[in-house]
C-alpha cells in the first residue's frame, strides 16, 4: 500500500481479492476488479484501511457519502474499471476520492425459449 501523507489520502495498489474495511462504520468490501493505477478508495468520506488495521477507527461518515452500503451488492465506477463487493454492509457510501460508486445493475439472464 502507497501512502500519500500530505494530503491524508490513501492511494493504495487494489488488486482483484483485496479486503478494505471502514474507518467511520462497519463497511468491509472485497475487490473483485481493480484498475492497474493506485487508487483512493474511500467510504463515508474517509480512506478505507486494511481489515487488521485499526487506523483511524470511530467518527462517523461525512455529509453527502453517508448513503450507506447494501450486502452482497456490488458497486463500480463510471467506467467500471473498478468493482467492489459488499461483504459487511455499514452506514458510509462507498466512492473513489469525492465521486461515489453506484451499485451495478445486474445482467438479465438469457431467456430459455
């Protein structure tokens, strides 16, 4: 992990298999696609942190990244570059940097004529 001290934001190399927790709620996230690029991955507003640090914890989410993450949802990027899923659901919103993710809309299956 690459830490960007100046400005306090985590720029961390994601790889596909990669567990993030929150420090401002109870939101864990595994990385199903990762960009090759280090990216800041945030929930409620604040850098997420590895699941056995315990940087940061408490506080609360920042107003407008306090949506809440939904169990077993996955939530991508605008050019889906980037996907995490939801395995423990929490009161922050996911996002990279300011911009939140939005869930991904699930295919529909083929149909079986």
């Amino acid at each position: 992990m690459i830490v960007n001290i100046i400005s306090k934001e985590k720029n961390m190399e994601l790889r596909a298999g990669s567990r993030l927790k929150s420090a401002v709620c109870d939101t864990e996230v595994i990385a199903v696609k990762a960009p090759a690029e280090d990216v800041d991955i945030r929930c409620g507003g604040v850098a997420m942190n590895d699941p056995t640090s315990s940087d940061g914890e408490g506080g609360s989410p920042a107003e407008g990244a306090d949506g809440g993450t939904l169990m077993g949802k996955r939530y991508v990027n605008a050019d889906e570059s980037l996907e995490l899923l939801c395995t423990k659901p929490g009161a922050g919103s996911l996002g990279v940097g300011d911009t939140l993710l939005e869930i991904k809309e699930s295919k529909p299956l083929p149909a079986s004529d």
